[in-house]
C-alpha cells in the first residue's frame, strides 16, 4: 500500500500530462506535436504505474494550468485576445480539481 504522502506528491505528477496536453495542443504544428507526445507517453505510463485516486485530480489541474499559460501569453502578446474566458477556464479546473483533492485526502477516515 502507498503512504498519504506519495499520493500528494502524485497530484502534482498527474498535472504534467495535462499541462503538456493543452500546451501541445495551443502550439499545433510548431513544436507542439513532439509536446503532445510527451504528454500522452506520460500519461500513459502514469496510468499503468502512477499514483491512483485521489492523485488523478491533479490532471485536471494540468489542464487549468496550460488554460493560464495560454492566458498570460495573450495578455502579454499585446495583441487583441480574449482573455477571461481561458482565465475562467484555468482558475476552476485547477480551484475544483485542488480543493476536491485537498477534501478526498483530508477527510476523516471512516470507521
């Protein structure tokens, strides 16, 4: 059995993949197809040998993270993007994801 402490440190593992994902993605064909790869290669091995439930939130808080850095490219591009709703989309998935994790792996163990 693995302690508390390996799955905290595994919601942080689990949000690469989904960080990598949406950045590959935003990139497309420049550099992100090599990035996209990593992203589902680790992904994949999390998967088989990764830390299991609650640690998996962290991938969506991976997805949040690659929303805010697209975010805060546009905002300093200095071009004219719309900017809140990948702000929006970046703040809940990685408020939602953290603080579910952060209530699965401190509640009280039942009796």
């Amino acid at each position: 059995m693995r302690s508390r402490h390996e799955r905290d440190l595994g919601f942080f593992l689990w949000a690469a993949p989904g960080f990598l994902w949406v950045f590959g993605f935003y990139t497309g064909f420049t550099i992100g197809m090599p990035i996209l790869a990593l992203g589902v290669g680790l992904f994949a091995f999390l998967y088989v040998r990764g830390p299991a439930w609650p640690a998996d939130l962290g991938l969506l808080a991976g997805l949040g993270l690659g929303s805010l850095s697209f975010a805060g490219i546009a905002l300093t591009s200095g071009g004219d993007y719309p900017v809140s709703p990948w702000l929006e989309i970046g703040f809940g998935l990685v408020f939602v994801s953290a603080a579910t994790f952060w209530w699965l792996r401190c509640r009280p163990a039942s009796t």
